[in-house]
C-alpha cells in the first residue's frame, strides 16, 4: 500500500512539472525574434555611447520593441525565467540568434560589397 502511495504522489508531482506557465509562453523562434532585435540595439547602444540621456532612448527603443512583438516587460521577464530554467531550449534559442546575426551580417557585406564596386 505504501508502495503504491509513493507511486501515485510522484506521478502527480511530473504531471505538475509538465504544466505549463501561468504566462504567455513565447515559442523558441519569437523569443529569438525579440532577442535578435534586443541584441541589435543592445549593440548599436554600445557602440554610440556619447549622449547623457542613452539609457533612457535605449530602455524607450527596448519598450518599443517589445510592443512591436506585441508583448511587454512582465512576460518578457517571465519567458527570460522560463528559457533559462530549459538550457536545451534556451541553447536553440540562442542558435537561432546567432544565425540571425549571421544572416545580416551576409546582407551587409553584401551590400558593402556592391557600393565598393559600383565606385
């Protein structure tokens, strides 16, 4: 009997592990979506850090770019919980990032490569 008491109480304790979040779970490839988008401003910040009231156009890019992908701090926050708490999910993830990054890296020089010829 005890036996089967210990069975039945794991059982229920996997179900709950399973059960999803109490939030809007974004699916790995909008999380990638929004953090390539994060990461590009991120970037273009670090690189122009010369006016006193950066921080404050960056946190205001950062809002709108959440609104552009029609979400908010809160479940941004939430998903970022999430995503690191699944190493495997947040490793794709940040696969996917880095081709993105890769992608409009190729587009640059690309284009770069075009305006140098045409000169």
């Amino acid at each position: 009997m005890a036996i089967l008491s210990v069975f039945f109480m794991s059982s229920c304790q996997s179900e709950k592990n399973e059960e999803l979040p109490d939030f809007s779970l974004y699916s790995e490839e909008e999380f990638a979506d929004i953090l390539f988008d994060l990461t590009m401003v991120e970037s273009a910040y670090r690189l122009n850090m010369t006016t006193a009231d950066a921080n404050l156009k960056r946190d205001k890019i950062h809002q709108s770019i959440l609104a552009i992908h029609k979400t908010d701090t809160l479940t941004f926050d939430q998903n970022w919980n999430y995503f690191s708490a699944e190493p495997d999910k947040m490793i794709n993830v940040y696969e996917m990032v880095i081709q993105k990054i890769d992608d409009e890296r190729q587009k640059r020089g690309a284009v770069i490569q075009k305006e140098i010829k045409e000169e």
